[in-house]
C-alpha cells in the first residue's frame, strides 16, 4: 500500500496540471505527473486502458469483472 503522503501528493500534482491546462497555459509539473493505480495506488506497472495496474487488472479478470477480458488459455 502507498504512503498517505504520497497519494496527497501524486493527487496535488495532478489537480495542478489539468487546471494548468484549463487555463490554456504550459504546466510546470509536466515531467512530474504520474499515473497511479485507481484501486491501490501503485505506480508501477500502469494499464492506462483500464485505469489499474497490473496486479488489480489480473485479479479483476481472474475474477470475471473486467467485461471483455478472458485468459487467452480458456
């Protein structure tokens, strides 16, 4: 599990760079922004398509609550 701290701050960061882009200007946090797992925060392993990382996409589908996705063996 993530730090409560990095979580308000991966939030802040990110709240900062779509109100830069709604005022029609360059952000400066560009390069800091980073996606996060909806489901458990982590970083690493990102499924931009399904808004999940790789461990939650695959107990989801394991679990039949992922429509579309079924193990390529079944």
């Amino acid at each position: 599990m993530a730090r409560k701290a990095k979580i308000a701050k991966a939030n802040k960061l990110k709240k900062s760079f779509l109100q830069a882009i709604l005022d029609w200007r360059k952000p400066k946090e560009a390069t800091k922004v980073f996606n996060c797992c909806g489901a458990c925060w982590r970083t690493r392993g990102y499924l931009w398509a399904f808004d999940i990382c790789r461990i939650c996409f695959r107990e989801k589908a394991n679990a039949w609550e992922l429509p579309g996705v079924r193990k390529s063996s079944w």
